[in-house]
C-alpha cells in the first residue's frame, strides 16, 4: 500500500498501485514538490476467537 501525502502532513490517497497514487497527484495539480508518496505496512492481524 502506499500513502500520498501533501505537504502539510495531511493522507490525501491511499491505493496499492503506486502509480495510481501519482495519477491522483497529477489530477490535483500536485506537483512533485508538494507532496510525498510513502509506502505503508501492509500488515493484517488475526485474533483467537
């Protein structure tokens, strides 16, 4: 998974593709310096039920 996230801290868009992330940027006329794309933990947890 990875994260898209402006330049003031805000998650704008989240999406396993990561140039899915940067076509969001490009469709909000985010530029490349006011933004930053991390990729997240992709961790799941099971219980004991």
């Amino acid at each position: 998974m990875y994260g898209l996230y402006d330049k003031e801290g805000i998650l704008r868009f989240v999406d396993s593709d990561k140039d899915a992330c940067i076509a969001y940027a490009e469709l909000f006329e985010l530029g490349s310096t006011n933004y930053c794309l991390m990729e997240l933990e992709n961790e799941t947890k099971k219980s004991k039920g």
